[in-house]
C-alpha cells in the first residue's frame, strides 16, 4: 500500500465530462481525461483492507488485483500495473470505459459513501499502456500444433481467442459483421467507447497469430458440421440477440422498434459501414425533430437516450415500470453487494424526462403512423391503476427491456433440431454441470459469454471468454497454464 493515511487525506474524484450542450453534438467520448498526477491521488486511496472485496465474486468478475495495481500507480509504476492488470483483464481500455464498476459499490470506503476511483484507475493504467507502447504482441513460443474455430467476435470471443493463441493453438474468429467486436462494436455507442480501442486490440491479436473470418455467418455461410470436422474445437461466442417481447399493442404501426437495430444503425453511420439491409434492420431509423419514447430503464435505453439527443431529438421520455429507487441505500443490508439507488447515466442528464412507476400499455397513432404512447401508473404488483392513464406525444418508440436469449432462428435452434445441441429453459446453450468446463452437449463444441449465460456485462463475458480458453486447452493439451 502506497500510502498509508491516503483515504483519510484525499477525497474520491472522478474525472469530469464536456458539458452536456457540447457533447449532444458529436459522437466521440466525451470525458475528459485526468493528469498522471489526479489518478496517482486517487490510487493512493486504496486502503490496506482485510478482505479486499473489490476482487472477488462480490465485486469484480475478473477478479482484477485492483490493491496492487492501485499500489503500482501511486509508485508511478505504469509498465508493471498494466502488467498485472492483464494478468486478470484481456481488455481494461473496454472495462474502463462501459463496466458500471462493482468493483467500487464493493470497495471498504463505499460504506463512507466515497469508493476509490477504481474504474478511473483502470481506464488511465490502459490508456497509459497504449501511450507508453506497453500493449504489444505477445505470440508463442511454440506452436501446439492444435486449432480452435470461434464463433463470433464479441468480448467473449476476443477474450478466448487471445488466450488460446498465446498459447500456441492456431485460432480462426468467424464474425457475421463486416468487422470484428460484436456489440462491443456495434451495440454500444461511440460516445461511450471510440471503435479504435477495439481496431488496435484486433491489430495486436493479429500479431500474435489470430485470424478473423468477417462477413463469415455459421450456419449460412459455413456449417456448424465444417466447423466441427475441420478445427479440434469450437466455442461459440454468438451472443444473447433476441430482443424480449414487449407485449404492447402496437397494431402495425410505423416508428416503433426494438433498441438495438437503432443503435447498430448509428454506430455503422459513425463507422462510415452502409446501414440498410443488415442483419439488424431494413430501414433507416432517425430521431431528427422528432419526440422520442424509450421503454425501459436499462443500460441499453440509456443509450437510446444519448443517441438521440444526438441525432437532435426535440424531446426523448424514459419510461420505467419500476418505482423511483432511494437516492441512498442502506449499507448494512447492501453492501459489498450492488444496490438498488437512484443512478443518472450521461445521456439521462442529457435533459432526459423519467418517468418511474409507469406501466406502457399501447402504442397509439394515426394513419399507419405512432403518434403518442397510452400509459398508466402502476401499484407495487405492477398492475395499472384505473384513472391514471394518460398519452404521451412519440413520432418515434423504442424497446429497450432487455434479451430473452440467443436468436431463434439463428445457429442454436439448428444445432439443437439437427445435432440435439442441449439447451436450458431460457435458451440458452447448456454446457457440463461443472460449468468452468464450457463443454456442450456436442463433442469438441463449448460455449461462452451471453448465449450461455444469457444478457450480461462485457466484464462477464471476458471472464468467460478466459475460462473457456482454458478449458479448451487443457482438453487438447492435457494441461494449461492458462488462469482460472
């Protein structure tokens, strides 16, 4: 521990944004970067803890050494931080920026309300690394002489494949859009994550012997039983994409969508990609001059709010079924355990209305076009309250609650009818009963990330992306030093 009095002696601070009236007109990041000097402060925070729930299953699915990295910083040690944060985290510049940090709601002084800055640390200690050319190939020594085919090129897919070609199996990425990420890429909004983070990560997994099939879909394109019969294993990495059925009447109209065609939509605009006919949608969706409605209070609708301030939306309403949650939780029932507590996103404080506590119950308009949205306030069951409804004006609605899943149609459901792949109640692909082997119901096939486990964080799915990695090797090899 760098500095022992250090919690007592400075406060948390995280680093500012560009104000809000500037950012809405650009999609790039918008936070503004502290100096060495701030997050060496804010490093030194980090107390000497008994338990140091910030690393474990509490707090941190990677379990990042965050005390020792935060030690590393406050000794102006950037190389051997990085080092160790890659020890735990294939990808920290990506958590850096889009992980809600549990690390922190678990941190010892979060029961003081004032966690160390630990989301703040990580992302400097990778955007040092960069600067410093600290993140370089690192290919292996020896070739196993071994192939693995990965299905999809999500943090999942990222995470396994650059495990397993640094340990010297030949590994070959197939992704179904034109460029590696998934929706690291292509569901969450630049303005939370620049693509380029994404490009240089590609280019370093290159060097180290990784190649990426894009336009490649499994299932379409190439068969699952190629697959299979070609690599020594397969993991598939596909993703959680099937939106969860609304159930709101709708009657055909235009301007309703589900949340992520739209924001697929704009990160291929900003990636200069052509945006009709994709995978995701056939049209061309705007937010424009229009008034927007968001259903939903996740993550995913937080980003439909930023987008479409950004896209110049005269007024964007967030509805969320849910009753406003305390400005402050109880810690002595909570903690180290993520609360539930009134959060503001970026985008919410963009100039987003909220509404809590409110039920949608139809989608309403004219002429074939949404022109309001009929909703209602709730009880504590849920239920509409009779006299409480009432119409909000939408020209555009978007369904942000969540994914029910891995596409219906997609390479699970012909795996399943054709090759009896096992699958869970909700889905999902079933792997082993010890599920730290990855390993399905089909011989040499494993699984990973969100269509395993279902809708999840990008820190989870490197987490098993990693996991996976191993189990693979030590299934070919007979041994792995690959981290558990």
């Amino acid at each position: 521990m760098g500095k022992v009095t250090g919690f007592l002696e400075i406060d948390r601070q995280t680093p500012k944004y560009q104000p809000a009236s500037d950012r809405i007109r650009h999609f790039r990041e918008f936070t503004l970067p502290m100096s060495d000097e701030e997050v060496g402060k804010q490093a030194a925070r980090c107390m000497d803890c008994g338990i140091p729930y910030c690393h474990g299953p509490t707090g941190c699915p990677v379990h990042n050494q965050i005390p020792d990295w935060n030690d590393l910083v406050y000794a102006g040690d950037w190389e051997t931080a990085i080092r160790n944060l890659h020890s735990t985290n294939n990808f920290p510049e990506f958590t850096g920026r889009i992980c809600p940090a549990p690390c922190e709601e678990a941190c010892t002084l979060n029961l003081e309300d004032s966690p160390v800055a630990i989301k703040t640390v990580e992302e400097a200690i990778a955007d040092k690394a960069y600067k410093l050319g600290f993140v370089r190939p690192q290919p292996a020594a020896t070739q196993s002489g071994k192939s693995v085919a990965i299905i999809g090129s999500g943090p999942a897919g990222l995470a396994a494949a650059q495990q397993l070609g640094r340990a010297g199996h030949q590994v070959h990425v197939y992704e179904r859009e034109s460029r590696p990420g998934g929706l690291l890429r292509y569901g969450i909004p630049d303005f939370k994550m620049e693509k380029h983070w994404i490009d240089r990560r590609v280019q370093q997994m290159q060097g180290e012997g990784v190649t990426f099939f894009c336009g490649v879909e499994i299932g379409k394109d190439k068969s699952l039983d190629e697959l299979l019969a070609t690599y020594d294993a397969v993991l598939y990495c596909g993703g959680a994409e099937r939106p969860r059925d609304s159930g709101i009447p709708s009657e055909g109209l235009a301007g309703i969508h589900d949340a992520m065609p739209y924001l697929v939509q704009q990160n291929r605009r900003v990636g200069g990609e052509p945006i009709r006919s994709t995978a995701w949608a056939a049209e061309e969706i705007w937010a424009g001059g229009k008034h927007v409605v968001v259903v939903g209070g996740g993550d995913t609708a937080s980003d439909c709010v930023g987008t479409a301030f950004r896209q110049g939306a005269v007024k964007v309403t967030q509805l969320d079924i849910r009753p406003q949650p305390p400005k402050q939780e109880n810690k002595l029932t909570v903690w180290p355990y993520w609360a539930t507590k009134m959060r503001t996103s970026s985008s919410q404080a963009e100039g987003a209305n909220r509404e809590f506590q409110v039920a949608t119950l139809a989608f309403v308009g004219e002429d074939g076009q949404l022109t309001g949205v009929r909703c209602a306030e709730v009880d504590d069951k849920r239920q509409p309250i009779p006299g409480t409804e009432f119409v909000i004006r939408a020209d555009l609605a978007f369904i942000a609650i969540g994914f029910a899943g891995p596409l219906e149609a997609g390479l699970v459901a012909e795996a399943g009818q054709r090759l009896s792949l096992r699958t869970d109640r909700r889905g999902n692909v079933a792997v082993d009963a010890d599920e730290k082997s990855y390993a399905t119901s089909l011989d040499k096939l494993y699984a990973a990330g969100d269509v395993r486990r279902g809708q999840s964080l990008v820190v989870w799915a490197i987490r098993e992306g990693r996991q996976a990695a191993r189990s693979i090797d030590l299934a070919l090899t007979g041994t792995t030093t690959l981290p558990l």
